[in-house]
C-alpha cells in the first residue's frame, strides 16, 4: 500500500545550522575589532610607561646630583649655617638656619626653606625665607634676590650647570654680610631707609631680631 502525505523529516544526525553570507562577514568583523582594539591598547601601555620611564629617568638625573652635591655641602658648611632635612630620603627639600657672627643681623636666626625641582641643575633651587626680616635684598614676604637664584641673569652670575648647592647656600650666608647689597635692592624701603639714616636702620633692623630671629 503506497504512503501517504508528507515524507518524515530527517533530525537525528542532522548537521549544525549553516550561517548565512551576511552573518558569517559580521562575525569575521567583530573579531577584527577586537584584534584591533587589543592593538591599540597595547601601544597606549606602551606609551604609558615610556612617559613614567623618562619621568623617573629625570627625577633619577637630580637625586643623583643631589647625593653627591649634598655630600659636598656637609663637608664644606659655612660655621654660621645649619642644614636640616626633614625627610632623609628627599634630598630635594631642606632647611637651612643662618646665624650671622657680624654685621647688621648679628645675633639673629634667620631660616630659609629649599627646593630643588625636577629639572635641577637646568634650573634654580627655590628658595624662600621663612624669619621675616628687614633687609634690602630679601622682602618681608620671604622673597629673595640673589643672583644664583635666577634662571636668567644679565651680569652672567646666575644659576648654571656648574653651580651646586655649595654655592647657593654660601651665598645665601654672605647676604648679610660680604653680598648685602644697597645698591641693587629688591626691598627698596628697606636701601632707601639705609641711605637716609644708617642708624636707625639698624635699629628697625634689631625691632625685627628680638620677636622674630631670636636666638
């Protein structure tokens, strides 16, 4: 007797589903974005730390500099100065206490606080007076006016790679006394009051001592 109606469909055995042109390209595209997407975040890890590397590599150039030139300026410290680090492992951060033998500021504890920035010895230390002082070249804001401090200096006396840290705080000694400058003053009240009555500048000079250089 012939069957009748439709023929059984085939199921067992039956292989996966075939995709069709379109979805095979979206696929193969999805997978390339990603291969990509890997690239590119290899290349920006790349770049990230070769920018933290030659970050490190300048920070490294100074506090090489630093372990050597501090070496040499604890071996050849002015008697009237101290130098104090408060973290050992920052060399770039200091204080330092000047105490003047002679001179107009005798008897006084002037304090100065130091920092060597990155780009150290392309560039000065920076350098600002704490004790608040009647001077011609140091403002009662704590700024100063010493030629090694400059970056760029017209009498060619400024910060250069052949300066170190010896320098700068020896010359920070001598403002009060071989370096005090009336002449080129950056307190200009302070050289006119010179001028005008030496001693009565002394003596607006020792009103400043007693409540804030005392020893």
């Amino acid at each position: 007797m012939a069957a009748s109606g439709k023929p059984s469909e085939r199921v067992l055995g039956a292989g996966p589903p075939r995709l069709s042109r379109g979805a095979q390209g979206k696929g193969s595209s999805n997978a390339n974005a990603s291969s990509k997407l890997k690239r590119d975040d290899g290349l920006k890890g790349s770049r990230t730390a070769a920018t933290a590397s030659d970050s490190t590599r300048k920070v490294s150039v100074r506090d090489k500099l630093l372990v050597k030139e501090v070496a040499e300026l604890e071996a050849n410290l002015p008697c009237t100065c101290k130098v104090h680090f408060p973290d050992p492992n920052k060399l770039h951060c200091f204080q330092l206490t000047v105490t003047p033998e002679e001179g107009y500021y005798q008897g006084g504890k002037f304090q100065f606080e130091t920092e060597v920035p990155d780009a150290y010895n392309m560039v000065p230390p920076k350098v600002k007076c704490l004790t608040k002082i009647w001077h011609p070249n140091i403002t009662e804001r704590g700024e100063i006016c010493l030629s090694l401090l400059r970056e760029h200096s017209i009498d060619g006396t400024g910060c250069a790679p052949t300066r170190t840290l010896k320098d700068v705080v020896w010359g920070l000694n001598f403002l009060f006394t071989d370096l005090l400058n009336f002449d080129d003053p950056l307190n200009i009240e302070a050289a006119e009051h010179h001028l005008r009555d030496k001693e009565d500048f002394r003596n607006k000079v020792d009103d400043y001592i007693k409540p804030y250089a005392r020893r």
